[in-house]
C-alpha cells in the first residue's frame, strides 16, 4: 500500500466524529428541508449524553414540519435587520464582525490550503463553516488528512473559544423547538472534542 493511499484510511472513531461535523455544517447553513428532517428523525442516539441529544433531535425532526424549520431558522439566523443569534466567531469573541479573529482564521486557511466555498459570501467564520473545515480536515479534503495534532490548533484557535457559548445560546432559543435541540446536541458535541483535545495535553 502506498503512503498517500494510507494517508487517507480514516479511523472509525474519526469517520464519526467527521459525519457530525458535517452534519452540524449542513443543518447550520440553511433551514432543514423534507429530506434532511426525515433523515434526521430515523437517527438513533445511545445512552451517552451525545447520544440522548440525538435521540431528542430525532424526536423533535419527526414532528417538525419544513415550514416550521424554515420559520424558525429565519428567527434565529436572519431576522428583521437581523437573527436573534450571529453565528460568526468575531461576534462572540469581540462583539463585532469582520475582527481579528476572522483575519487569524483567514490567514490560518491559507496555511492549510482551505478555500473559501464558491457563491458563499458571509464571512467564514460562521459556525456552519467551521464545522465544515473541521470535518473535511478530518478526511482529508483539502489535499490531506490533517493530524489529530493539526485539528487540535485549529479547534482551540477558532472553535473553542466560543462555540460552546453559541450552541448553549441557540439550545436556549426562545424562538426555536428544532434548532434548540440542534443547539444541545452541538453544545454536547463540543464539550466532547473540547476533552478528547484536552487529553492529547496529559
């Protein structure tokens, strides 16, 4: 076998963890249509707290009609001049977007060889965006897989700092059933990256 071939042989524990990014990715970035929540709803959690928030998500996709997810993620997202929630990291961390810590992550992508998504034009640091780039660094899809070492820097520069605060914030929408419930499962999602990247340290 080739080195570039096992290069890009992923572990399943990192195959998981890479689907849920992508998921987050794709259920943040625009309002769950029919297909997405019937496939939402046949997922099945464990008896992990990741799980559970699964499960509840699952519960919650079953019952949630487009409109109601398309109502809701207006709310949340966009609003009259603006959503109840701005999911972009300059935001949480400076009160402001367009700051420096989208500059860092602009400069960081670079690095890594990550481009921006055409006809995109919010700035990258939004959270479906990020999840995204953690998930394709996991598999490789900017040219190699990067290592755990790699995801790590790139999670504690421009992750951990606040998506923590952000999905508890949307799991704590007043304005939201569906995307709450996105909000605690991400918020589980975190805190369980956030400590296996801690563990890498000891």
């Amino acid at each position: 076998m080739s080195a570039v071939a096992r290069e890009f042989i992923i572990d399943p524990e990192d195959q998981a963890r890479s689907e849920l990014y992508d998921f987050l990715g794709l259920v943040l970035a625009r309002p769950a249509d029919a297909d997405l929540l019937g496939q939402i709803a046949a997922l099945r959690g464990d008896e992990t707290p990741l799980g559970q928030a699964l499960a509840m998500l699952a519960k919650i996709a079953a019952v949630t009609t487009p409109q109601t997810a398309e109502r809701e993620f207006n709310a949340v997202f966009i609003g009259l001049g603006r959503g109840e929630l701005l999911p972009y990291g300059s935001y949480y961390l400076t009160g402001f977007l367009n700051e420096k810590p989208l500059a860092k992550l602009r400069q960081d992508m670079a690095e890594r060889g990550i481009e921006r998504a055409g006809g995109k034009h919010e700035p990258e640091d939004n959270i479906a965006s990020l999840m995204e780039m953690m998930a394709g660094m996991i598999l490789g899809r900017f040219g190699k897989v990067t290592s755990v070492a790699g995801q790590k820097d790139f999670f504690n520069a421009h992750i951990e700092p606040w998506a923590v605060h952000f999905f508890t914030d949307l799991e704590a929408s007043g304005t939201s059933v569906f995307y709450s419930a996105v909000g605690s499962l991400g918020r589980r999602f975190m805190e369980v990256e956030t400590e296996g990247f801690d563990m890498l340290s000891n």
